[in-house]
C-alpha cells in the first residue's frame, strides 16, 4: 500500500488572465480551476492518475476540509485525516497573459500538541515493512521540527519505505535519518547545500553526490525544471534525463504541480517494482506530460508513455 502524508492540504485555484494584470484595478478571469492540492494531495493525485492506489493521511479543518475530502472521495482516493480546528488553506495562482505568475499561498490552520498526538496514534494503523510511506510538503503551522522528526523515525522504525519530497531546510534535517528517497527541485537542492542554484545537470550531479556517497540518501531525484533531472541510485551510475524538445514546447505556464506528479510516479514505479531507469524515465515523462495540462490536472498514464518514447537519457 502507498500512503501519502499531506501535514498541509490545500484548496488549489488557478485563475488565467484575459488581459494584462491591472494593478489596483479591475481583472478579468478567462479561465479558472479549482482541485484538491497541497504536494501530497497532488501526490495521491498523481498516482490516481496512473491507475495505483494510496490513502491520505494529515490535518484538515473546517468547510474547505470537508470539500477537500469530498473531491478525494469523488476521485475515489481513500482518505483518513485528522480533524482540527480552523480553516484548511487555499492556495490561487495568478497566470498573466505574457505567462508569470503569482502565487498567494495561505498557511493554513494551527496544529496543536494534541492535534499531532491524534495524528500519530492514527499514523501506526499504517506502519508496515510492506508499505511505502510519502512524507510530502512544509512543516505545518503549530507543529515543531522535532515533531517532524519523529515522524520521520517511527515511520523509518516501522521498516516502511519512506520517500520525502519538503522544503530544502527540512530535506537536510531528515538526511540522517537515511530516507530512502529525497526528491529537492533546484531551489531546495541549493537551500540543502549551500551551493548557488543551478540548473546544469553537472554542477547538481556534483551536489548530490556527496549525500549518495556519505550514505545519507539511498536514492535522489535532483529536479531542475525544463532541464529535466538528475537520479542517482546508490552506487550505481547516474542518469540525466530530459524530455525532447517537441514535448518541452507543449509546457503550459498555468500548470503547477509537475514535481508532485513527478514524485506519484516515483511512488507509483517503486509499488510496480521498476528497475531504476524505468523508475526515473517514468518520473520526467510524467512531470513533463502533466506540464502540458491546465491548472494542477494531473497527466495520464497514456500522456506519461507518449512523452517516454521520446525521452533523452545520459549515463553521467
């Protein structure tokens, strides 16, 4: 079973300009989308998508809780939040006409010591070798990085696999507790490191590998956008994977969300027990397809194989 821990869900709404944005006057909507986000609903979203299955665990609270686990129930995506007081987020995106966009993300309700307690105790009724765990978003409002962390090594202690996907903050906190699998994008990878951001497969190849060689990290996804991204498996050799350039032309500037379908097919490929360039080949072909999609619609398994064709694949 994969179980997808979203700590921080989130109402996502993508609104598309008809027209250059008015500052301090009057805009237009040409087009809106609503969906079930945060990173681990997206995860489950994803994953969905792909024809697996997950169930969702972590906090939701008030009217946009209960219309995030309607839409999950509508998707046919198992659940099982912890309930708390207060307002579960909204998230809007801005897409202007030229393409930017501007994201006003709320933090969320506060998550009190019981709050988290509950969670735990509901947490064990998931904890099996035979499961895979995805532990995905930021530290929720209310919650301590400790609390985190235990998370973190009751999961690991239970022998579940765990995949990570957070801020680069956190992924560096969790490293000694041997996750076995981080997925940063570029921003978190710099944030993790120290090291400027970059978008060149070699200079992120350089940074991750001391992770992989000092045992930290058994396997990484470094992402680095239209770049496509960086694997490394252990002691295996490296791939570099990017999609074609005919399929990176079909991006859509509305979409958000493609490093979360990244990481449900990274989940999804883990279950199916894919080899590891499968595993990673499948990765880039569903982040680049879902980035041809509006708003945080996910891409389909179809979607995700006609971009896996024509992947580039280096060994490194």
């Amino acid at each position: 079973m994969i179980v997808v821990i979203s700590l921080n869900p989130a109402i996502d709404r993508t609104l598309v300009l008809g027209s250059a944005m008015e500052y301090e006057g009057v805009n237009y909507v040409k087009e809106s989308y609503t969906a079930a986000g945060g990173r681990g609903v997206n995860i489950a979203r994803a994953i969905h998508s792909l024809g697996g299955r997950c169930n969702v665990l972590g906090f939701c609270a008030g009217n946009n809780g209960r219309t995030l686990k309607d839409t999950l129930t509508s998707l046919a995506i198992g659940h099982d939040f912890t309930e708390i007081v207060g307002e579960t987020r909204v998230n809007t995106q801005v897409v202007d006409t030229d393409g930017s966009q501007t994201h006003f993300n709320e933090n969320g309700p506060e998550v009190t010591d019981a709050d988290y307690l509950r969670f735990l105790e509901k947490l064990k009724l998931y904890l099996s070798p035979e499961n895979l765990i995805v532990l995905a978003g930021r530290i929720p409002p209310g919650m301590k990085e400790k609390q985190y962390l235990r998370i973190v090594r009751t999961i690991k202690k239970s022998g579940a696999k765990l995949l990570i996907d957070s801020d680069g903050d956190t992924l560096k906190k969790v490293l000694p507790y041997k996750p076995d699998f981080i997925k940063p994008n570029s921003r978190e990878l710099a944030a993790m490191t120290g090291q400027p951001r970059t978008f060149d497969p070699e200079k992120t190849l350089e940074s991750i590998k001391p992770m992989i060689e000092g045992d930290e990290a058994t396997n990484i996804c470094a992402s680095i956008g239209s770049k496509g991204a960086v694997f490394a498996f252990g002691q295996e050799v490296p791939l570099y994977i990017v999609a074609s350039e005919e399929d990176l032309a079909r991006h859509n500037a509305s979409a958000v969300g493609n490093g979360d379908a990244m990481l449900g097919a990274i989940a999804h490929a883990f279950e199916q027990n894919m080899s590891h360039e499968e595993m990673a080949k499948f990765a880039v072909a569903m982040g680049t397809a879902t980035a041809a999609l509006p708003g945080t619609e996910m891409a389909t398994m179809k979607d995700a194989y006609y971009v896996y064709e024509n992947l580039k694949v280096y060994t490194m």
